[in-house]
C-alpha cells in the first residue's frame, strides 16, 4: 500500500479526452437514497422596526424554492445526462407537495419516495435581506424511520437495484440512513453486484458506512468520521495521508476520495495516492457542490472510467456551481465547457 502521492496533470490533450468521456454519462442509471428537502428563501428590505415587539420587519421583494439535500444529487444527474431513481421518505405536507413540483420540473421522477404520515418533509426557509439571515425556520424530525417506513422502503430499493448501474448514499443525518438500514442496503447492493459508494456525514463514526466501496467526505469530515487528531500528527504534509488511510482502513472501502476545496481531491486506493487539482476561478458560493461532486462521480464509475478520469471530471462541475449563487445543478453543456476552458 503506498503513501507516494502521485499528482494528475491537465493539459490540451487531456481535456480532450475528458470532453469526449463526459458523453458517456448519458444514459447511465444511479440510484440514490438518501434524506431530501426543499430549501425555501424569502427575500426583502428592512426599513423599520416592528410596533408589536423589537423586531425588524422584512418588506418580501421574491421567494425561490430550490431542491435541497438528495434531491439536489439527483437533478445533478440529470442535468449531467444520466437517470435517477430517487428513494426517500417524504411526509404528507406542503413540503411534499412543493418538492414533488420541484422535482416534476427537474426531470427527477417521485414515484419512488415513500410517504411517511408521521414525519414531517424537511423544509429549510430562510428569511434574508442582501446576503443577511434574519432567521431561519427548519420543518424536520431527524428520528430513525418508523418499521414500517423502512420496510417500504427496502422494498422499493430492492425492485429498482437490478435496474441501476451503481448506488449512491446520501447522509445528512436526518434520520432517514440508520446503521441498521445501511447495512441493509449494503446486503441488498451485494446481492445484485452494485458498486456503492456514500457521501457521509461528520456526525458519524466511520465504521457506521462500513462495507460501501467507496466514500467520499471532504478533510473536515473525514477528521470527525475517523477521531483523529490531527494535531497529534507532527507532520503537516502527512496528516491527509494519514486521515485517508484510517478512514479507508475503518470503513474497508476499496477506495476514498478526500475533498479539500482549493486543494483540489485525494484520492486513496487499494496501492496509490493520487492527488487531483482544482478547477475554479471564481467561488461565490459552496453551497451544493459536494452534491454535484457525487453525481458526477456517479455517472463517470457507472461509465466505467478510472477514478482519477472521474474525479477530474467532477472537479469541473464543482468550478461550475461555485460560481453560482445557491444550490444549483451543473448541466452537461456547462460541465462540457468547463472541461474545455476552466482554470486555463
């Protein structure tokens, strides 16, 4: 197993290849489980202060309502090229009906979330003026699935795997990925030979996704997932090498890819380290683009490529959502463009 940390170059040539790689996305069918929401903003001016008690009041000038969470991975695949089969729990509330609307004008089918009559569907509203939160109202419960929630939902996931070319996991601990039902899953994904790979959350310990294949949280999260310390680490420029090793050894997955914002990713298989750059001129907002990081990461395993030609790809689609504003998908003509002139 080696620590020499190879670095991947991007020249002409290079991209040319990629441009005519990223057409193999299209088509290809990921499925992804994991917790979805909607994410609501309400926009306005503050010009004076409320009569009825000391609180600004906003005078509303738009609102916007974006997919949030998984449904975000899922409209990246799309936008990208591929299909998606999204499996969720969802209430039976506005919140639902505002998603399966956002969803429909996606291209994100939501015939397979699963309603849950007791459980609110996760909606984040925040209240802002300019670039200023004055509030923010969340409607969620972040509670294990009842029994009979996560037997639906097993159910729908086993009569949709043998038709996906790979498995995504979308955690953010909102309740709806148990250990018990991860496993479940990973027994399922086993059964039908699918390649699983997870996108997890800090608030867990590494082994809870023990068995995926791959893994892909960015340093912070890899940090909280394995309890390393990395101030225990004396030298600075072995600290990834050493939190992508524990994290790969904590979660037997063949490989992890480590995210690192500027940085660009690394990527630590069963016999290299590989270190892949950063596209991105401009960073207005991060918002969204570890979603984009996944579906394209996706697609480019489900086409087959090595994961080095994947990642690189998916580093081009986070250089076109970070230049956006909010929670935003890549399309495939902007992934196209940002291979043949981000970062040049």
């Amino acid at each position: 197993m080696s620590n020499v940390i190879q670095a991947l170059k991007v020249d002409s040539k290079v991209r040319q290849s990629l441009t005519e790689k990223v057409t193999l996305f299209k088509g290809k069918k990921v499925l992804v489980v994991g917790d979805v929401g909607v994410d609501e903003y309400i926009m306005g001016a503050v010009k004076r202060i409320s009569p009825e008690a000391p609180v600004p009041v906003l005078e509303v000038e738009g609102e916007d309502k974006r997919l949030g969470l998984a449904a975000n991975v899922a409209q990246n695949v799309v936008s990208m090229g591929g299909h998606v089969k999204l499996i969720s729990v969802i209430g039976s509330d506005t919140g639902a009906e505002i998603l399966q609307n956002l969803l429909q004008s996606s291209g994100v089918s939501f015939e397979y979330l699963v309603k849950d009559l007791q459980r609110p569907t996760t909606r984040k509203t925040r209240v802002m003026t300019g670039q200023h939160h004055l509030v923010r109202v969340d409607h969620e419960v972040r509670r294990s699935l009842s029994a009979e929630s996560e037997t639906k939902l097993l159910s729908v996931l086993e009569k949709n795997l043998p038709d996906v070319d790979i498995v995504v996991l979308e955690d953010y601990a909102k309740g709806l990925l148990s250990q018990s039902l991860v496993e479940k899953i990973l027994v399922l994904a086993q059964k039908y030979k699918k390649f699983v790979m997870v996108d997890p959350h800090q608030t867990k310990i590494a082994n809870f996704y023990k068995g995926v294949d791959l893994i892909k949280p960015n340093y912070n999260e890899a940090l909280a997932l394995t309890q390393v310390h990395e101030d225990h680490i004396e030298d600075p420029s072995e600290r990834v090498l050493h939190v992508g090793r524990t994290l790969q050894k904590m979660t037997g997955a063949k490989q992890v890819v480590l995210t690192q914002g500027k940085d660009g990713m690394t990527i630590f298989s069963q016999n290299d380290v590989t270190q892949v750059p950063t596209f991105a001129k401009k960073v207005f907002d991060v918002t969204g683009a570890g979603d984009t990081v996944i579906a394209a990461l996706a697609l480019g395993v489900a086409a087959g490529l090595p994961l080095g030609e994947a990642c690189m790809i998916a580093n081009f689609a986070a250089g076109v959502v970070v230049a956006k504003v909010g929670c935003v998908p890549c399309s495939f003509d902007e992934l196209v463009d940002s291979i043949q002139h981000l970062g040049q």
